[in-house]
C-alpha cells in the first residue's frame, strides 16, 4: 500500500504533528483582548467627559459673556439727555436728578453693590419715560410714551433687568431673568469709579460750591456656575465708562 502512495506516510506524519490551541492558551489571549479593549474604553471616556466638560465651560462662558454685553451697552448710556443748549442748562439734566441718577445698591438678602440703578433719554425726546402715568398726571420732566428708568440686580442665583414699573429702586417694579435656568449666577458686583475736574480753578480739587464735571466708570465683576455641576465655573471682569460726564454746578457760598 505505502508502495502505491508513496506521500502518505509523510501525510500521516505531518497531520500527527499538527496541533490545535490549547483552553490556556485562549484564556490568555482572551484576556490580552480584554485589557486591551477596557484600555480603548477608558481613553474613550475620558476624552469624551473631557470633551462634554469643555462643551459645558463654553456655554457657561458664552452666558455670562451675553450678559456682561447686555449690561455694559445699557450701563453706558447712563444720564444721556437729548436738549437744547440754548434754552436748557447742562445742570437740568432730569437723567441724573436724585431718583434717576446712577446709583449702586443691592436687593433685600442679596450680595452688597449686585444692582444698579439708572436711566438715559432713550427716544430724545428730553422727558423721563416712566411708562406708568397718564399725560394729564405725569410729572414734571416725565412721560408715559416709554420705559427709560432701567436697572440690573442680581436675586435668588439670578441677573434680572428691570423693565417698568412705579419707584426706580432695586425692590420696586418689573424685573424680567436674562441669564438660562441652567446657569446659576453667584455673584454680580458694581463698582463705580470716579474723577472730578474743577471748572473753576483747574489746578485746585473739587470742592462742595465749585462748578465740576466728574467722570464715571463702572467695574463689573460676574460669576456664575452650571446649577447641576457646580465644578463648571467662570469668572469675567469688565469695566464700563460711562460715556455722559455728570456737571455740577456747586452750591453757592
């Protein structure tokens, strides 16, 4: 028979040689896959936080940048008055009187100077538009045309702005949120710089009875936090001139 088919026995030979993987040997490598593939996982989940984590901090820092430019565009029209220089003085601006002047306060419970209070002639037409009185009722200097008493406050973890409304103060009036319910504001401060120039002598200080003009600037500190992870935080600064300069005549001596 091997003399008919010589290769057999070489045939026979060679497939008695063959083996096969052995239970260990395919555990092992199993085991190898296994490592391996958790290793791809865990660099997939950790660029993937890190990813989700970079989205969340940017849209944090697009909020708060929002509302940084909504405040500093209103807050640099502050005291602005549309008049006639030649039948009105610069002193009568009714912008920058005791109740419509820019002043910094702060809503009951709240952080101290987180609101602030102003107001500017939005439509020229040299009235106060308090938006709230009859034509036949409304004060001297005021009008019922348009809203143009304005403010920012920050309550309960919110920046709000004020929109109308009787009594220009941090805890009267209409105030509307600005800031996404998954944003959480922590703080809002202003401060208000200013510098003052005597008219009179320009080389002296101001004092209580010279003519002075003072210009303002206000800085704006602004942190907020993503309400279900506090971890994503931010902090923004600005500071805002306030482009109509006060003029006060002084007080007689």
């Amino acid at each position: 028979l091997f003399n008919r088919w010589p290769g057999l026995p070489r045939m026979l030979t060679d497939r008695h040689r063959q083996r096969g993987v052995t239970l260990v040997e395919l555990m092992i490598a199993c085991l190898i896959a296994l490592i391996a593939l958790s290793a791809v996982l865990t660099v997939y989940s950790a660029g993937a936080e890190h990813s989700a984590q970079l989205l969340q901090q940017s849209h944090l820092h697009q909020q708060l940048l929002g509302l940084m430019q909504l405040i500093s565009r209103g807050l640099a029209r502050a005291g602005y008055w549309h008049f006639d220089p030649t039948l009105q003085a610069p002193g009568d601006n009714p912008f920058q009187n005791l109740m419509n002047q820019l002043r910094i306060q702060a809503y009951k419970g709240e952080s101290p100077d987180s609101c602030i209070l102003f107001s500017y002639d939005l439509d020229h037409d040299g009235l106060v538009g308090v938006g709230v009185c009859n034509d036949t009722d409304c004060a001297d200097e005021t009008d019922n045309d348009n809203v143009e008493q304005f403010g920012f406050r920050l309550r309960g973890a919110r920046v709000q702005s004020r929109y109308g409304g009787s009594g220009l103060e941090c805890d009267s009036g209409y105030w509307q949120t600005l800031n996404d319910p998954v944003v959480e504001v922590t703080r809002l401060k202003f401060t208000q710089h200013s510098s003052c120039q005597n008219l009179l002598e320009t080389e002296r200080e101001c004092t209580a009875e010279s003519p002075r003009l003072i210009q303002r600037a206000v800085e704006i500190r602004l942190s907020g936090q993503l309400r279900k992870n506090p971890d994503v935080n931010s902090t923004i600064a600005q500071w805002v001139r306030i482009r109509t300069a006060r003029l006060s005549e002084g007080t007689p001596l």
